[in-house]
C-alpha cells in the first residue's frame, strides 16, 4: 500500500501516488490548478480524507 493517494473529487482520477509524502500545492503546481481528466479545478483544501493503518 502507498502512503499517499491523492485523486481528484469530481472525476475520481489518479493524480498522485507513491510512497514519498508530496504537499498538495506540489501537485495541484503539476497539473496547473485543474483535473487533467475532467477539467475541475483542484483545491489546497481536502475533500474526503481516508486514514488507514499500516499494514505490517
């Protein structure tokens, strides 16, 4: 399991996974502000936030 996974709240696409935390102003920076799947612009504030334990 990846510690982070970020994806977009409109359309539910991929935009970041992988085992280094990046800060979300990083990748909204990467995709110019919007989905590249659906065009919707990409906020600093989280919408839904999933913590799960790790698994060992």
């Amino acid at each position: 399991m990846m510690p982070q996974r970020v994806i977009c709240h409109g359309c539910k696409h991929l935009l970041y996974e992988g085992a280094e935390l990046r800060p979300p102003d990083e990748i909204i920076h990467q995709y110019e502000g919007k989905c590249p799947n659906c065009g919707k612009k990409l906020s600093l504030l989280p919408q839904d936030v999933e913590v799960k334990p790790a698994r060992k």
